[in-house]
C-alpha cells in the first residue's frame, strides 16, 4: 500500500535532496531542508545527529542506518577521534570529497574550498570492487539509483561528486564554492594559527579560519607549496575523450558497452576501422552513464592526416594546444569511430556539453605523469604546527588506460585520514610522516588483487586494507626532511644573543624553555650538567645524553671514560641524525669549539621541537628505565656504551679482530666524523659541487651558493647544504637521513639505490650525462637530455625548496626498453606489477577469475596466438569485446586489455617472450 504524503516540510526537502542531479539543487535542498528543521550547514557531527534526529521516516531511516554503521566503526571513536582538529580540504573532485567523509566521521572541523561552482564532468571512472563496496555503504543507492547496477562498475565523475557531495553535507562539512585556495597564511606571532590565501578574498569567517591540517585534493593541477612532484615520461600517447547525449531510448539501452580493447588483442577491428574510417587507434573504451563516454589512444599520425593536426610539433604542449587541433576535424574523427564501435546504434551522437557550453571532447597527452615524491609534510611557525597531505591526482596522477585514478584516490584518502587521526593522538611529526611515507610506498603497488579479499572488512586502518603492511617502512630519520620549521626571518651568523634569541623563539619557543626542556632530558647523567646553550655541550656528554634518553637502545654497554669531546660528539650528531631524523646543522668541531653558538641552539631546537610533546619518561622514548635509567647505573653504561662501540669501531678499521661481533652503529657510521673538511686527493677533481667549506663557517648553501639559513641546513661531509638542494646526483631524489652516500671516486652524493659500486663501469672523477642512461630520442617525448629540471614558470632553474619542483625521470636503459616498447606505458613509477602467472593456462584462468584486473593483464601477444580463444571478440562484426566474458563479473577482460604491459607468456610473444620474461 503507498506511503500517504508526507505534509512536513522538511521531508519534502530532503526527498528533493536525496534526488537533486544538479550541484545546485543539491545546496538548495540541504540549505531548505536545514531551514526547515532550524539548523546551521556545516555544524559537523552534532548536526548530523540533529538531522536524524528529527528525520526519522522511513526513507531516510534507510539512509541513517548505512551512515550509522559506518560511523560506528570503532576507529571513529564515536566521532571523538580527532575532537579538536580542525581541517581545510583543498577541492571538491572525489578525493577531496572522500577525504572531507573520513575526517568528519573522525569528529573533525572540516571545511572545504572549491574553486568551481558547478560539478560538470561526464567523463566516466573506473571503480574497483572495494569502491563500488565503500560508496554502497555511504547510501550511492539512494542518492543516485543507478549506482553500479547489475555488472557496471563505473560512474561518471559528476555522479560520484554528487553522491559524496550529499554525505559530506548531512555529516556537517562546510564548503565554499567558487574560492581557489593560493596559499598558506603562516601564524603571524606565537599563539596564532595557520590560514589560507584564498581569492577571491573570502568572507571573514572563512579567511580567519585557523587550521591544523591541510589536505589538498586539488587535481593534478596544483600541488601546494613545498612538495615535490616528479614527473614521468613514456612514449607519446594521445588521448581522446568524447562524451555524447544518453538520450535512454531504448536502442541506446541495447548498444552493449565496450570495456575495453586494444590493438594488440583484436587487430582485425582496427585494421576494418582504419579502412572505412582512416582512423587508426590503439585501444577504445565506451561506457555508459549520464552520457555515451569514449575514450581512445589514437595515432598521431592519423589526426596529422585527417587534419585534425594541423602541424607535426616535437613538443607535446604545441602538438595538442588549441591552435593546432581543428574543432570540426576532431568532432568529425570522434563520431565516426564512436559510430564504428557502435554499429551506429547510438544515433545521431550528439555531443553533451562542457562546463563551458562546448562540446565535451578533449584530446589530451598521457605521456606525463606526475607524481608527488612524499605525500605530507609538516610545517611550523611559532609553535604552530600544520600537517600538510596530498590526496588524489594532487598526490599521483593516474595512467587512465589502468582505471586506477579514482580507487588509488580513495586509498590515499583514507591514509590521509588516518594520518590526521595519529596527528590527534599526539604522534610525533616524525613518526605521522614515517607513517604516511610507509603506506604511500604501498600505494602504487595496489591493484583489487593484491589487496584484501574482504572489501567488507575495509576501513580507515589501512591494516583492513593493506595485507602487507609495514607501517615502519620508512622510519622517522629518513622523513626529517618533510618536517620543516619555518624560520621566514633571516637568522646572521656571526650574530649577537638576540638573533640567537630569535632564532629560539622561531623554532623552540624561547632560549630558556629550550635549556629547561634540555636540562630535563639530561638530568641524572653523571658528568652533565647543563646550565647554558653554548659551553655546556662542549664536552660532547650533554649531547651524547640527550641521544641517549631519546634512544636509550642504540650502544653496546661499555665505559666513556677517555672518549675525546669531539669523537663524543660526532657520535651523538650521527645517531640523531640516524636514529632519529635529526638534521645536522652543526658540525662536531664547531660544538666543541663553542665557535657556532646559533648552529647548536637551531639544532638542539630541533630536538626539542621533535620531542617536546613526548611526556617526560626517564628511561628514554622507547620504554622502561631497565633500557636506560638517567641517574641510575644504566646511564652510566649508556656513557660506556659509546666508549665500546668507538674502540671497537676503530679496531675494526684498523683491522683488529672484534671477535666476531659487529657494532650496530657501525653499518651506518664507519667512521666518527668530526665533520673536518676532507683534504682534496690528488687525482680526485675538485670536490663537486664546491670546495669544502668548514662546516658552520658560511651562510651559504655549498650547492646552490645562496643563503643558508640555520633551520635550513644540512650538513654533510663538512659542508652545508640546503635540504632541498642535497639530492641525489642521479635521480635528484632528495637524500633523507641514513639513506644516501658518497662516492670516494667523485665526492657526489647519492641515494643508496644510485650510488656508484667500486669498480663500477661509470665510476670516474666525472662521468657526466651517460649515454646509455639517456632516453632515447623518441617520437617527440622522451628527454634527449640528462636528468633535467624544469622550473615552474617564473622560477629561476635552481629548485626553490619552497615550490613544487618538476623533474624528468631519466630512465634506466632496460626501463626505457621496456617503455618504448609500449604504447600504452604502466604505472608511472615503473613499480613491477604483481607478478604473473607462468603458464598460459594459469593466465587464462586468473584472467577469467578477474584476479588480473584492473586494466592490463600483464600478458602481451600481438599475434593474439596464446590468448586467441580466451580472447577472441565477442560482439559480432566489429569482433569488439563485450563486457563481461564468461565468468569475469568484474569487466570483462576486455577492460583489461588496454595497457601493454611488458610481459609475455609461454614464449608466445612472438620473439621476444620467454617465460623468464614472465619474473
Ligand atoms: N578528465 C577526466 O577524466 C578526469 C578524471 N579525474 C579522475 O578523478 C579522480 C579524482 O580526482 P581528484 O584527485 O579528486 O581531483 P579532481 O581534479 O577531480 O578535483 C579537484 C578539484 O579541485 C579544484 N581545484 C583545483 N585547484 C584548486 C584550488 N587551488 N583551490 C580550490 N579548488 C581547486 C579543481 O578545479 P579545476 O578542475 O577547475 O582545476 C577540481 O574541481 C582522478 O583520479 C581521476 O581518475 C580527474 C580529473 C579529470
């Protein structure tokens, strides 16, 4: 029997808010529907409760329960998990509307900044089965009724911006429209907040909001200030999009999508389409949504000959820029191979409209790809702290053939949650970093297969999603380098106690809380006593101490008596360094002299900004005093620890026998360093990039020769550098802590993966640019160059460590190979996919299974020979698969067939497989 007619108001609000199809129907209804029932937008969790409270008819109730289930998970804490964080999301694409969920189902403030005002993008995502699980479980189904029915699993993006749009409104988040986020607004003066630059200039609510957290889900477009973005070229790839009217007649209901098909897999469509059309593709996808959605890598040369192009340009930007694509030719070129696939049962195919009123079509390269080389940083100012996190194509944009974007996206939006969730607890910054770092290392590696079965199971713990994780992956040493302590105002050397009094307040708070947090951390060693910040720390015990009560574990038990100062020291520099990420920003000598009072208060800063937080426990941060009891017998050993560890050190340098037994520290210190100048050898060309300069004697970096603040420092072999500058020669990685050296041949530095071995081929006093590490000159896309950086525009060519910097991967010679060998390229980050199956028939059957997934099975046969039964085409005519092959319910294999992964199968391949090339 039918439901009689609601007469309250507000119901009738939220039915039209559960339907609404338009971004601004959507506001419009939940604007209503809060009126109606007396309530301010964006009151966070409370105004959730309030809502249901007061809605509790049937067909909200639905929608209540699915949200309920999901905020009772206990990670949430009852929405008392992150009470008083309060969060800025940059962009409203789904990542950022994923993102802004998890942090308000946490009990965060959340706002949120968009900078467009409408959601008008028809292209349609690729969703993974724990997507498709996750949007289920946030009701997709009642907002928008077609949610991945039957087999689908792919939604436009618009639709799956509006479904989220509609849960992160009912859980209190609060969006502004129309607002660009340009920048972050540091805290003025000690007690003060972080804001954000936003344009137009926001109402005062908005531009006073002051935040702990800034999440960017942006786009892959914008990367905020300070993060580095790699970017990744393969060989030239043109892609095209088209999305047409879905008139739903009927017709249009029966024409079968196409999930996927590539050349490599069904060359006789291609070669049938080249001859009536003159179009000549590698792949083509269509789907079904709001629109008809196609997408196609077509050959450059066939748009050169159908005028789509006008002119061949070597550079990709002018290739595909508007004045060289002809509008009509394009629209001619996309209709007539959306009608070949289709049998020209779709109709007249006329174009849906972009956000501009144009027709939705757009050629685009996916030869580059960038990437974020972390994925959060940590910045501070006068005591304020603020976590900075990427999600997203902001964090990694995806290689479309592999369907990845949008299910990566919300991995790395739950990681960015549970991020900011350890953030709450009071986690250290290094190890919120290490944390992040260390999932983010997982994140391009994943794939539905390689993941948990159960999509049930996941939530934000990324141990529901992750099987092998290893949230120490990266430890708090090596991420040093993304916890930046902004030091704006200019810090002299050679300055009297005020600059130093600066320089404290700049970083750990003042002098005097500094030397009383010091003074705290090292009471009850015998032979410490620290009463200043300058000679106290001369004799090296202080510092040895304070290591040692932060790490109580890290020596051998011995005796310090007869330890120079300045071997103590430089022990204690390379532990903190090694141990626990912090940055040497002083040298040993300069300690022990008293010669570099600054450099010593910057660096204990560091401690004290790092560790403040860590409730004072005397047996040191990793456990109980039998570990190390300051005032007890343990700090004595602790003091002989250091003794034992150096003679052993130096017996084993000398060649004396130890026994057997190897000194921890000494794999990651060989030697003391006193951080004395090497003497140039003879033979050896000038220590690049510049001569030594003793360290703390210049306010210059020693790589790009501009000034060097204290808080910026690094130093090295000697010599300082600007953090963002210390790279590895190779890749220009940033070097973090314990994770690079120096090569004696040529005095570079490098990452561990790139540093040269004795006796290496490329070894030498200066190698240069090796031939055989450079790409290839390839059609138009790959760097003919070394290793290049391309500034921003505007910038000058040396990387500014406060501006994203681009850079070209230069490619191994086997990469490239195995890049120019593909059209289509796979993940961009060249991680190995998941490993394949050996035989044929193991192939078949995981593919079948769907257990090879996503986009690419990483098989390859051009002669279709090994695969031609499993994947012989299915749709009549055009031989094109049809979604959905015998016992795949997750696609059809025809989705996965538009990448070219470089593997081959049981030697099918034609010349070029092997099993081997299977491993
Ligand atoms: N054409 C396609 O097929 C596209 C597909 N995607 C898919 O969507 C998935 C999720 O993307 P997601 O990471 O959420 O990114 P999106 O690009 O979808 O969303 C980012 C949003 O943030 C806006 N924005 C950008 N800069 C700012 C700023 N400074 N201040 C405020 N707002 C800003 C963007 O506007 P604007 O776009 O105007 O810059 C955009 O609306 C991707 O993985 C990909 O799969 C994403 C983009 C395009």
């Amino acid at each position: 029997m039918a439901e009689p007619a609601s007469t309250n108001p507000a119901h009738a609000h939220f039915e039209s808010f559960l339907q609404a199809q338009l971004c601004q129907d959507v506001l419009s209804s939940f604007q209503g529907l809060c009126e109606a029932l007396g309530l301010e937008p964006g009151g966070g969790l409370p105004q959730y409760h309030k809502i249901k409270a007061q809605l509790n008819y049937w067909s909200a109730k639905s929608l209540w329960a699915k949200l309920d289930k999901r905020a009772g998970q206990p990670v949430y804490q009852q929405g008392r998990a992150c009470p008083n964080t309060k969060c800025l999301v940059v962009g409203a694409g789904p990542c950022g509307l994923r993102a802004a969920v998890e942090l308000a189902l946490l009990g965060a403030r959340v706002v949120l900044v968009e900078k467009r005002t409408k959601f008008s993008r028809h292209n349609v995502l690729h969703l993974w089965p724990f997507t498709i699980h996750d949007l289920r479980a946030l009701g997709a189904k009642k907002f928008y009724g077609r949610f991945c029915t039957g087999t689908l699993d792919h939604i436009s993006i618009r639709q799956l911006q509006l479904l989220l749009l509609k849960v992160v409104l009912l859980l209190g988040v609060e969006i502004h429209w129309g607002v660009t986020f340009t920048g972050l607004q540091p805290p003025p003066k000690k007690g003060s907040g972080w804001r954000a630059q936003l344009q137009p200039s926001a109402p005062a609510q908005l531009a006073n909001y002051e935040f702990d957290v800034l999440i960017s889900a942006a786009g892959g477009k914008f990367v905020p200030e300070g993060f580095t973005v790699r970017e990744m070229r393969g060989k030239l790839a043109i892609g095209i999009t088209v999305n047409f009217v879905n008139g739903r007649t009927v017709e249009e209901t029966q024409v079968p999508e196409i999930s996927g098909v590539a050349r490599i897999y069904n060359q006789s469509f291609f070669q049938s389409l080249l001859k009536a059309t003159g179009i000549d593709l590698e792949n083509i996808v269509y789907y079904k949504d709001d629109t008809h959605y196609f997408v196609m890598t077509a050959k450059k040369q066939c748009l050169l000959r159908l005028g789509v192009l006008r002119q061949d340009w070597p550079e990709i930007d002018r290739l595909l820029g508007s004045a060289n694509v002809v509008p009509e030719a394009l629209q001619r070129f996309v209709r007539a191979a959306a009608d070949f696939a289709t049998h020209g049962k779709l109709g007249k195919l006329e174009f849906a409209r972009d956000a501009h009123g144009r027709p939705d079509i757009s050629a685009f390269d996916f030869t580059s790809m960038m990437r974020a080389e972390s994925a959060a940083r940590v910045q501070e100012k006068h005591g304020a702290r603020l976590l900075l996190g990427l999600v997203g194509d902001c964090l990694v944009e995806p290689f479309w053939p592999l369907g990845t974007g949008v299910a990566r996206g919300f991995l790395a939006a739950f990681d960015a949650a549970w991020m900011v969730k350890r953030w709450a607890e009071g986690a250290g910054p290094l190890e919120v970093l290490a944390e992040r770092e260390s999932l983010y290392q997982l994140l391009s590696q994943t794939s539905p297969e390689n993941m948990h079965r159960n999509v049930a199971q996941y939530g934000l713990d990324p141990a529901t999603r992750y099987p092998t994780l290893n949230l120490r992956a990266v430890t708090p040493n090596q991420v040093r380098d993304l916890y930046d302590v902004v030091a704006k105002e200019p810090v002299r050397r050679n300055s009297d106690k005020t600059d130093a009094g600066k320089l404290a307040a700049g970083s750990a708070g003042t002098q005097e809380e500094l030397l009383r947090w010091c003074q705290e951390q090292t009471v009850g060693y015998p032979g410490v006593h620290v009463t200043d910040l300058s000679s106290s720390w001369a004799d090296g015990r202080a510092l040895c101490a304070l290591v040692h009560r932060l790490r109580p574990r890290l020596l051998e038990p011995s005796d310090l008596q007869g330890l120079g100062a300045l071997e103590a020291t430089a022990w204690a520099l390379k532990m903190a360094e090694h141990e626990l990420g912090i940055t040497p920003v002083v040298s040993a000598k300069a300690v022990v002299a008293g010669s570099d009072p600054l450099g010593l208060i910057a660096y204990l800063s560091h401690f004290h900004s790092t560790f403040k937080n860590v409730p004072h426990n005397p047996g040191g941060l990793e456990g109980p005093a039998s570990q190390g009891f300051p005032g007890s017998s343990s700090a004595v050993l602790f003091l002989g620890k250091l003794q034992r560890t150096l003679q052993r050190t130096r017996a084993q340098e000398n060649g004396e026998d130890t026994g057997g037994k190897k000194p921890r520290l000494e794999v990651e210190a060989k030697s003391p360093s006193t951080e004395e100048p090497p003497a140039p050898e003879s033979g050896v060309p000038p220590t690049p990039p510049s001569q030594p300069q003793e360290a703390g004697a210049g306010d210059l970096c020693a790589l790009c020769g501009e000034q060097l603040y204290i808080l910026e420092r690094l130093c090295a072999d000697g010599r300082f550098f600007h953090r963002n500058c210390f790279r590895c020669r190779t890749c220009e990685a940033t070097l973090r802590p314990g994770d690079y050296g120096q090569h004696p041949g040529d005095g570079y530095f490098y990452c561990f993966q790139h540093l040269p071995q004795p006796g290496h081929k490329e070894d030498g006093p200066d190698p240069g640019p090796k031939s055989q590490d450079l790409p290839t000159p390839d059609e138009n896309s790959m760097p003919s160059g070394p290793s290049t950086v391309i500034p921003q525009e505007g910038t000058s060519p040396v990387p500014n460590p406060r501006q994203p910097t681009r850079r070209l991967i230069r490619l191994s010679s086997p990469e490239r190979q195995r890049l120019s060998s593909l059209k289509l390229t796979p993940d961009p980050d060249l991680e190995p996919p998941p490993k394949p199956p050996r035989s044929c028939s193991a192939l078949a059957r995981q593919a079948l299974e769907g257990s090879f997934v996503g986009w690419g099975i990483p098989v390859r046969s051009p002669q279709g020979t090994c695969f031609a039964q499993m994947h012989s085409p299915r749709v009549g005519g055009t031989g094109i698969s049809e979604r959905g092959m015998p016992g795949n319910g997750k696609g059809g294999h025809g989705a996965q067939d538009m990448s070219t992964p470089p593997f081959s199968c049981c030697g099918h391949e034609g010349g070029a497989g092997t099993e081997s090339s299977l491993q």
